[in-house]
C-alpha cells in the first residue's frame, strides 16, 4: 500500500480526512513509467481514474490524417484519463510519459465506491473538469479570435501558472518543451512556432535551455497576449 | 411549486427516483424569459444553477476588443452556468435567449444540499461538464488543424445531434442559427460562413428557411467533415 502522505495535495482528495485519504490509498495502484512510456492510447477503453505523483504527461489528440493537437500538460498532483469514466468510456486523447513519472490509479468501481463514501470527491472531479472546460474555451477564443504570436503568449503564460517555478531572474515552466509541443498546442505550424520563439529568444523575454522554458520578461509576454489583433 | 412533470427528461437529474425529483423541484425557481433576455453577463458574479426547460439560449464568450466566440447553444433540457459555482464563481460567458424561453434554476445552497441528499446529481455533472470538455477539445483539434469547410460542417452535424429534428427530406437544427452566429462558433469571418453556407444552399446540401437550417444530403455534409485538408 503506497503511502497516503502522497495524497493531501492532490485537488482530487482536496478537503478528505485522513482516515479518508487512508481508504483513497488503499484501494489505489501505484506504477513507475519510464520515459516515452504510452500510459494509454487513443480510442482505448477506458478503465481506470489516474492521476500523476511525479514526472510529466502528455496528453495528445490525433485525427485520421495524424494531425495532432496537444490537449493539456499533466503535472504532479493533476488527474487525468477520468472524464471518459464518466461518457464514453473510451480515451479520447493518448497519454505519454515525457520523462520518467510516477502514476497512481484507481479502478472505476474502486473510484464510484469511493465517491459514495466520500462525495466530497465527485465535488472535486466537477472543479477540475470545469476548470479544464473553461481553460479550453479560452484556448477556443484564443485560436479564433487571436493572431499566433499572442495564442503562444497565453499558453506560456497558462503553463507557468500551471507549473512555474519562480527565482529572482524569471519563471521557468516545469515540462520539457519542444517546439512542436508549442506548435501543436497552438494550432501553429513548427515553422511559426519556432520563428516566433526564436524573435523571443533573441529579444532577452524567453530562455530556453534543455527543453526547458524560461520566461524573463513577463511584462512584454503579458502585453503580447493581451494584443490579440496588432 | 413548478410540476415535478418537467425534470425526468434532464440529464441532471438523471436517475432520481419521483420523491427525488419532488424535492429537487420544491426548492427550484421558473421564470418565463422573452427574446434577447440577458439571463447573465460575461464576469457577473455566480449564483445559480440553471437548466432550460423551453426554448433556445446562446452562450457566448467576448474578448476586450469584442470579438466573440459562440461557446454553445442550450436546448431545452440542458444545464447552464453551473460550472461558475464550482470554479472561481464568476460567469465566465453571457447567456442570451434566442426565442421566448422558459428557464429553472436553483440557488448554490440549494444545489449543494440537493447534491448531498442525491449523490447521483454530482455524477450527473460530471456527465454533463465531462461531455462538454470533449466537445470543446473536438472543436479546438479542428480549428487548430481543419480547413473552415470541414469546421462548419462539424459543426452543423454536431447541432443536428444535439437538437436535430428529421422527417423524411432532412433534418432541422432546432436553433434560430445566423451566419453571424456559424461564423462565431467556427472562428470563421462572417464573409467566408456566408459564401460557404451559399454555396451549400445552391448545390441542395442544406436548405435555410426562417434561420432554421436543414440538412438535406448528410452524406454531403459527413464527407466534408471527414476530409479535414482538401
């Protein structure tokens, strides 16, 4: 049985007792994913809820033609794979390890017994699918409404919210990031993408060193993503 | 106190037994809206649920400079403004009614102590929000990787699943739908929505009549759906 310490900061078992955070453990999974491991794949039935303990996940949509849009980075401490629970019963985006992670599961009838003796968890499944709704129609917005330089803006500046980590010299977002991450994030090409993050580097507002994104001028970022339309 | 007549067919509730249904509807409020009716603004403060029982209402999201994203349209049945309760408590869109509408809601206590007699509504929500965050990804993969004709034609088989109604020539989207709001939901500009819906018209795929859009050739309309590049 894993250890509940685990738990407390996770927004799924936000508000449970100890005692409940106890029951949550007992009946959870815990594997160790190396790197560029496919925890599941698109069209796949679904299962399990998971939820990540460490490391980094990508979550990526394809169509038939293999056009892909990268749905959302999980970090630590974030659910993921458990919306299809609860319509379709099948994945509808892959999940992929980005470095090596750790991921904690439950399976369904484990997640609905929970629920039913602590409902406070399906309070806060509802929170953090519609906190994920809202992000996405702001992202719908954006990539409607917005010209590109602005859309990489706001999705530099939702990752370092998601996942920043600040010192005094900028604040550096926690997933490994490759261009065609932003790219495929934005509904841009690699071409764009990368044109734009290279202006931005040259300019001193962004660092990148390892895969890793710096952002050291918030300001002029901030302008950037609220000038939709220059 | 409403007739308890009108909830079975909710997706919310779901589930619920009659005695259930009785007390969901003994803390409900009706309220009979006309055409153009704000229900609430973008960045009002949340304190409702609210679900439609008659009628059509837009859901629409604007940006600083006014461009404006159609988020949905809610038919009877369905739930709105709800996920605002659970996140930072703030309508995040504006709700307008289409057409002459009827609406029910409930105050955020009243809700919560509903979901703690009747677990099953927390489950429902899910459902609901869990279903919508599919949807917007959906839309967010075609607008980052589609061209616009295979988006508004997404888009017309979406609403025709949603609220479609078929006799033996077509099937009619139950929403009074202008190019303005086609465009708004498709990150289109008006001109390109208008010159695509003309020239469907013209070769018989959909037929226009009083804002009311039919589809006459679904096999039409699915293979420019389904051809994401051409």
């Amino acid at each position: 049985m894993p250890a509940p310490g685990l738990l407390p900061g996770m927004e799924l078992f936000l508000g449970l007792s100890e005692p409940a955070l106890a029951d949550v453990m007992n009946c959870a999974r815990l594997r160790h994913l190396p790197k560029n491991v496919t925890v599941f794949a698109q069209g796949q039935a679904a299962d399990r809820c998971h939820a990540l303990i460490e490391g980094s996940i990508r979550i990526a949509q394809s169509d038939e033609d293999g056009a892909q849009l990268v749905v959302r980075f999980i970090g630590p401490g974030e659910m993921f794979g458990t919306v299809a629970l609860f319509t379709d019963r099948q994945y509808p985006a892959e999940a992929v390890t980005m470095v090596d992670s750790t991921e904690i599961s439950w399976t369904e009838a484990a997640l609905l017994d929970l629920i039913e003796r602590h409902p406070r968890i399906a309070l806060n499944i509802v929170r953090i699918i519609g906190t994920r709704l809202r992000e996405a129609q702001e992202r719908l917005r954006e990539l409607a409404t917005q010209r590109v330089e602005s859309r990489i803006a706001h999705m530099l500046l939702r990752l370092a919210a998601q996942a920043g980590q600040a010192d005094g010299t900028g604040t550096t977002i926690g997933f490994p990031l490759t261009r065609k991450d932003v790219a495929a994030m934005c509904g841009a090409t690699l071409h764009t993408a990368s044109r734009i993050l290279t202006a931005w580097e040259k300019t001193g507002m962004i660092t990148t060193s390892r895969q890793r994104v710096t952002i050291r001028k918030l300001a002029a970022i901030k302008r950037i993503a609220e000038d939709p339309g220059a």
